[in-house]
C-alpha cells in the first residue's frame, strides 16, 4: 500500500491491522490518497492488473459543488422530457434547493431573488470545513460582497460560489439544527453499483437554531460542519457534537412511529442513488478505480431529505473512540468489497458486506 494523504489514521490502522505493508515503491496493491494526486496520478502512470486508487479520474463531477447542481438540474430535465420505468420507481429530482451558479448565473439568480426574498446562503465551491460560507438576506449585502476583487473583470481566477435558498425550516432535535454524514461506496460505475453504510451520525450545531435575521451571521447556530463548531467554547470533545444515526432513528421513531421514519431513511437512500445516477454517464469508468463517498442530507421539519453535498474525500480522522470504532469498521468492510485479497468469488454478488448493503446496481434498486 501506499499513502499520499493529510490525514490517514483510521484507514492506514485498519491496513495495517490486515496484514497490509507500506510501500515507497512502484509495486503497490492499493493506493490511498487525496484526489487531485489522483487525478494527476491516473493522466501519468499505466496501472497494472490489481492495482487499486480510491477516486475516480472525474470525480469531482458529483463533488465539485457547481458540477453535482449541473448533473442534478440536467438529470432533472431529462426526467421531466422523458420519465422511464425506473424513474418512476426513484421518483423525482426534487431534493437539492434552488441554486444558481455564481458569478455566470447571477442575472437569474437576481431575477428569483426579487421574486422571493428569503434567507440565502452563499458556498465557494473549492472549499470545505465550511470556509467561505455565509446566509444573506438582502442583495445589498451580497453587492457589497460582489465588489471583492475576486469578481473584478480583469481577474482571471474568479472564484466560483453557488448561492441556494437556505432551508429554514429544519428538523430540530434539543432546538438544534444537525446534518446527517453518510457514506456511500461505488466499486464500479460501469456497471453501477451502490453499497450504503448503515452507519453514520448526525452533526450538531453547539447553539439552539434562530431564523431570527439577527443571527444570520452566527456560524454556531447555520454551519454543522465540526470544523467550524469545534471553534466554540460550547464544544462538547467527548461526543464531539455527534449522534450515532441509530440513535438518532430510534428517537425520531419514538416521536413519529417507525413507518414514517423508516420511509424517511428510504428516501435518503433514493436521493443518494439518484445523485449518482446523474453522472453515472459521465464519471470516467476504470477497473482500477473505486470511491467511498461522504454524503450530506438535511432533514426538514417535514421529514423531507435535502441533499447539500457529496464529498470525494470524507474524514476519516476520528475525535472520539465511537467515532474511530465506526470508521475503522467501515473501512474493513469497504476493502472486503473491493477485495484486493482475493476472498470471495469475483461473479457473486454479495448483497451485504459487513455494515454494507447493495442498494443499486445496473438498474435495480
């Protein structure tokens, strides 16, 4: 195995734990690290049979947060044109919010702002942790902001931003807003295949959720990211914010009754495999290439899944011991799917993985 990574705790223990030898050389099994490296590693190396890279070569057309809007608003057209027999099944394209692409877009997005007025929310698209990231109600203060010298003609590096109608009405637990962090496996997109962990957790923000537009500039109460609530004296480090996702689904089963959430929990595993059909066409197929996927959905007070991003590099770091436990054994049971050691059968399809399901391939859900 080889690394070229920022952080490689839990994957390179779990490697490690199987046996599994580093390598400076050329005669690596399987290759871990970020994904423009890989990216630039697949343009410039042949790779020989078995050998194994965790991204794909055009990933970021589901990551890269302008892309994955673009492959949903044409996958969402074509719908409409044209329904088939497994798009009735999925159902509709209607779970990412309004979103305009920025500076290209902003005419039209001005045009729907005067339309509905709101609160907003502006990302960059080539930053994480929730860099960048501020709510706004008023064009004025996105004018001010427009003046920058990143939006000035006679620069050439515009940075990118996508600007989406913020969800104001969230599912609240304690008065506070969460996020849920998924992860979703594809060994192959040709054919496509989908495994879904069972695991997972919901991010907590530290303060009680306002709408107030007093608070619109308050990180703690909008921002779930852990990068950025970690920040507040408020920041719990034994639970580090987080809730295990079966005990999240037992207590809203306790308030809704089990039906109602478990077709919740099935919608969020449409919305995952409708993303990934949307650029199922369109991510460059290698046997040598597979992806783990960090996926993160926002549930509103209706119980209604909002998709806000797909990460190409989830973090794997772990900030308490339930929190190393689940991604070390995510991580074992991702490698017994991709199954560089030759365990298994190669033409079986294996169902269930450890804390895996296949929940999608080739056109069956």
């Amino acid at each position: 195995m080889r690394f070229k990574t920022t952080f490689r705790n839990t994957i390179y223990d779990t490697l490690l734990r199987r046996g599994w030898k580093e390598t400076l050389e050329n005669d690596w099994d399987f290759y871990w690290a970020d994904r423009e490296y890989i990216y630039d590693l697949l343009d410039t190396v042949h790779l020989e049979n078995g050998q194994r890279v965790n991204h794909y070569r055009n990933g970021r057309e589901l990551c890269r947060k302008d892309l994955l809007i673009k492959n949903l608003k044409r996958a969402k057209r074509q719908m409409d044109k044209k329904a088939s027999e497994l798009d009735s099944i999925l159902g509709s394209y209607d779970f990412f919010p309004v979103t305009y692409i920025l500076p290209g877009e902003y005419a039209i997005f001005v045009e729907e702002f005067k339309r509905n007025q709101g609160v907003w929310i502006m990302k960059p698209i080539g930053k994480a942790q929730g860099k960048g990231i501020f709510l706004f109600t008023k064009l004025s203060q996105i004018s001010d902001w427009r003046t920058d010298f990143r939006w000035r003609p006679e620069n050439q590096q515009v940075e990118t931003y996508v600007v989406q109608r913020y969800i104001s009405n969230p599912y609240l637990v304690g008065g506070k807003k969460f996020d849920l962090r998924l992860y979703a496996l594809v060994p192959t997109f040709f054919p496509l295949e989908i495994y879904l962990f069972r695991g997972g957790f919901a991010r907590f923000t530290n303060s009680r959720y306002s709408n107030n537009h007093s608070d619109i500039a308050n990180s703690f109460i909008h921002l779930t990211n852990v990068a950025v609530q970690k920040t507040s004296e408020n920041y719990n480090k034994k639970h580090g914010g987080k809730w295990d996702l079966r005990n999240l689904k037992l207590y809203m089963m306790s308030k809704h009754g089990p039906e109602r959430i478990n077709k919740l929990f099935y919608d969020i595993q449409l919305v995952i495999i409708k993303s990934l059909l949307s650029v199922e066409k369109i991510i460059m197929n290698d046997k040598h290439c597979f992806e783990l996927y960090g996926y993160d959905v926002m549930i509103d007070e209706n119980l209604k899944p909002w998709l806000l991003e797909v990460n190409a590099s989830p973090s794997l770091s772990a900030n308490t011991s339930s929190d190393y436990q689940l991604k070390c054994g995510m991580l074992s049971d991702m490698l017994d799917i991709i199954d560089l050691e030759n365990k298994y059968v190669t033409w079986v399809v294996r169902e269930h993985v450890g804390g895996f399901d296949l929940v999608y391939r080739d056109g069956n859900v």
